[in-house]
C-alpha cells in the first residue's frame, strides 16, 4: 500500500464575492451532445450559486447550480444553452470587454481567476478537487449585455429551437418564475413577459422526455430527479451510504462507479473505471483526474498513455495540467523538468514564495525544446 502523502491546500480561503467554480465532468460532457456538424465545443461550467442564471465569460458558458435545481424540463436547459451560445457566436462578450479596457485601461485577464488546489485522500487514493473562482463583480461588469446582444441571443436561440424540435412549455413556465427587471441583470434582458409571447409559437402539450444524464445531473445538483432512486442514490452518498445495486440497468456503470471513488469510497480497478468512462465522456478535466491516479497506482503500466497526453493541446489549457506533469516528472526523478513545470503552474495560480523556488531551481538547458515550448511564462 503506498504511503500517504500529506495533506496539501493551495489558498484555503475562498472570497465572499466570488462564484466557486465546480468541477464535474459528467456535467460538462453532457454539452458535448448539443454540438452539431462542424461546430466547435464550447466548454460549459457549473457554478455554485443560490441565484438561478447562466453568462458567458471569455469563451465559456456557466450554469449556476440554483439554475439547475429550478429547471425541470430538459428542452429549457437545451433553450437557454443555445441563447448563451449565441452571445458567443455573436462575440458580444468580446465586444464588452474592448469596450471595458477602454474606459478602465487595459488588464490581464488571467489575473480574475483565484485559483486553488486541493489533494483529497482516502487510504491509498489521491482524488484531484479543484477549486477554482470568478470574480462576481468582473462577471456582472463584462457578461451583462445589453438589449440589443440580448435580442441577438434570443433570435439565435429561438432559430435552435425550431431546428431541434423544442418544446418550450418548460422555458416558459421558467421564466414565469423569475423576477421582471428587478435587478442589474434583469434589467439588461427583455422583460419575461416579452419573451414569453415569442415562445408560445413553440410550445405544445407533448412533452419531450428528459434524457437519463439530464435526470442524473438534477439528482445530483438538487436531489429532485423524476428518477427517484437517483435521488435516493445522492442522498445516500452525503450520508456515507452505497446504494448503487439500485441503479442496476439504468446509468452506465462507470459514471456510478466515479460518483463512488469521488466520494471517498474504494472502487476496484479505477483505472479501468476511468479508461471505461473516457471511452463515453470528453471531458478534459476528467482525463487529467485519470492522469493523477495512474500516476499513483501504476506509473510503469501507463507510462507511454501519460508521455502522449503530455502533449494533448486541450489538456494544456487546464490549470492542473502543469501540476500533474510536474508530478509525473519528479515520481520519475527528472528535477529539472519537474521543477520547471511546476514554476509554470505556481506562477499561474500566483503563489509567490513556491513559484520563486521552483522557478530558481532548474536548468534551462536540461529541458527539452518541445518541453520549453509550453511555458506559459519564460
């Protein structure tokens, strides 16, 4: 049995006025199904928030948590996804952003981020639980469009639903809840009754059936599923109880199996689970978790697997990426490149002291080309 390593916590505060950033790559994936021919991903994230609403901030769109919860109909999730992919189609948040450096002066974007690290164990088990932040007032400032982007997203929106066959009871019956320009956010939205009118051209009484992920993620966020023993399933969780032999047949169980090892609990083989759920689910966060754990539990089985994601583009696009390359560089006893990547990653969450260390303590010459050629700082 390895040896545990001790615990390690990267700022252990988390400012009042910041959105947490969940991680889920179950969630995540889900998004990946929307996207049509030719069409470019465009990561969506879960933040937690009791406030129900969902922007787009750089090129990534946000849900919040308390979004979820209210949502019951899987078409308004699909509606209002679309009216948030089109404010990226129709590059308003880079147009509020030009218009923001202009009038503020110009900032680095990268420095909106708080970013946070923590390794969770259980026994032998090394789970990553990332912690990443925004900041609520830079997120109202640039992802608060104005009436006419608003129009635009809608009109991309409304086009979607009428291509995919949407019903928008659901979304109506949502905006029927939410309050009509009573705050900074409503007030730079059409009013909810408005938008309701031109909705009711693509309501109907036949209700399209929620799909078993849709069902899964309610569970999970709000424990309000029309499945019920996915309900009981997460509330059995938080109490420390595993109840998957109630699932059986109805969720792949790879994705029971995740929730589990997320949990704490001992899952046999979880390299196996992780490379049975990588063959269902994209996500690039989850293959930087399958990363840490074959790192620990069997580095010399997967040393080719880990040798080429190190050069998978869109892992380097994640924070951790440099972390667990650092990692693997040391377990393997190369100091200088694991220094090096290790100065990257702690100078990107902007932790001083450990970012000086690592930063002093390689040689440049010792690191590869291709290697050197990833440094987001030189």
């Amino acid at each position: 049995m390895k040896k545990l390593l001790s615990l390690f916590l990267l700022f252990v505060s988390l400012p009042s006025y910041a959105y947490e950033i969940i991680r889920d790559p179950i969630f995540e994936n889900y998004f990946n199904s929307f996207k049509e021919t030719n069409e470019d991903l465009n990561t969506v994230l879960l933040v937690d928030s009791n406030e129900p609403n969902a922007f787009v901030f750089g090129s990534k769109i946000y849900f919040t948590t308390e979004l979820i919860k209210l949502i019951e109909d899987e078409d308004a999730l699909k509606s209002i996804y679309y009216h948030e992919l089109g404010h990226i189609k129709k590059k308003h948040f880079e147009t509020r952003k030009i218009k923001s450096e202009n009038n503020k002066g110009k900032k680095t974007l990268n420095n909106i981020f708080s970013i946070g690290l923590g390794i969770l164990m259980q026994n032998a088990d090394l789970v990553i639980a990332s912690m990443l932040t925004l900041d609520k007032n830079l997120v109202n400032d640039l992802s608060r469009h104005s009436i006419r982007d608003e129009i635009q997203a809608d009109d991309f929106m409304l086009n979607k639903i009428e291509k995919n066959n949407l019903n928008t009871n659901g979304l109506i019956n949502f905006f029927k809840t939410l309050p009509d320009q009573k705050n900074h956010y409503f007030q730079s939205h059409p009013r909810a009754s408005e938008r309701i009118n031109l909705l009711r051209k693509f309501s109907n009484n036949n209700k399209n059936k929620n799909s078993i992920t849709f069902e899964w993620i309610k569970a999970k966020y709000s424990m309000n599923s029309e499945i019920e023993e996915f309900n009981k399933f997460f509330l059995d969780l938080e109490m420390g109880i595993n109840s998957e032999y109630e699932l059986s047949n109805m969720i792949e169980e790879p994705v029971i199996k995740y929730e589990l090892y997320k949990k704490g609990f001992l899952v046999d083989q979880i390299d196996e689970i992780f490379l049975n759920l990588i063959e269902i689910n994209n996500s690039s966060y989850l293959k930087l978790e399958f990363l840490n754990v074959i790192l620990d539990y069997n580095l010399n089985k997967y040393y080719p697997t880990i040798e080429k994601q190190k050069h998978n583009k869109i892992l380097q696009k994640e924070y951790f990426y440099f972390f667990l390359i650092g990692k693997y560089y040391n377990l393997i006893d190369k100091v200088d490149l694991a220094n090096f990547y290790f100065c990257q990653f702690y100078q990107l969450s902007r932790s001083v002291d450990k970012s000086n260390y690592y930063c002093k303590n390689y040689d440049i010459t010792a690191v590869p080309e291709i290697d050197s050629s990833y440094a987001l700082f030189k």
